[in-house]
C-alpha cells in the first residue's frame, strides 16, 4: 500500500461479512491474524492489512479516515508507471 506510513492502512473498519470472509494482519505485532467469516461483525483497528476473500460485506468507517485512504490510494495510483506502454 504505497503512501501508507509503514505500508499498512490507517483506517479502522468496522462491518459485517455476509458471503465469503475477510482476513486482517496487524504487522509488527505478536497478535495472529483475525479472520471474519459469513454472519460475524467484525473489528480491524488501524495500522492493519487487509486480504479480502471474495467477500461480501457492509463496512462502516469514519469519514475522516476512509477520505484519507482513498487520497493516500489515489496518490499512489496516481505515481505507478503506465501499464500502457509496457509490452
């Protein structure tokens, strides 16, 4: 996740997994890897990465922090050399 401090993301997520499920690492630290599965809430605080598996889900995230994910995204994007002239 280039532009991310310590390439991990900086929003919490908050939501609910309705089909397939959702797996967060927290680097740096000693916890596990927390898995949400079909039918469970679930609870990624910042400082996370996320592995989606074919998921679908409802999430719930500040304003705030989703807004600056998405520049912070978009900003990298943005930086990623063109694949069109690459063959």
């Amino acid at each position: 996740m280039g532009g991310f401090a310590g390439k991990v993301c900086q929003c919490p997520h908050y939501g609910y997994v309705f089909e397939g499920s959702i797996r967060a690492d927290l680097p740096d630290t000693n916890e596990p890897a927390e898995v949400a599965v079909a039918g469970e809430a679930y609870f990624f605080p910042a400082g996370h990465m996320l592995y989606p598996e074919l998921a679908k889900a409802l999430e719930l995230n500040p304003a705030y922090a989703l807004q600056r994910c998405r520049d912070l995204t978009q900003r990298a994007l943005e930086k990623r050399p063109s694949a069109a002239g690459s063959h």
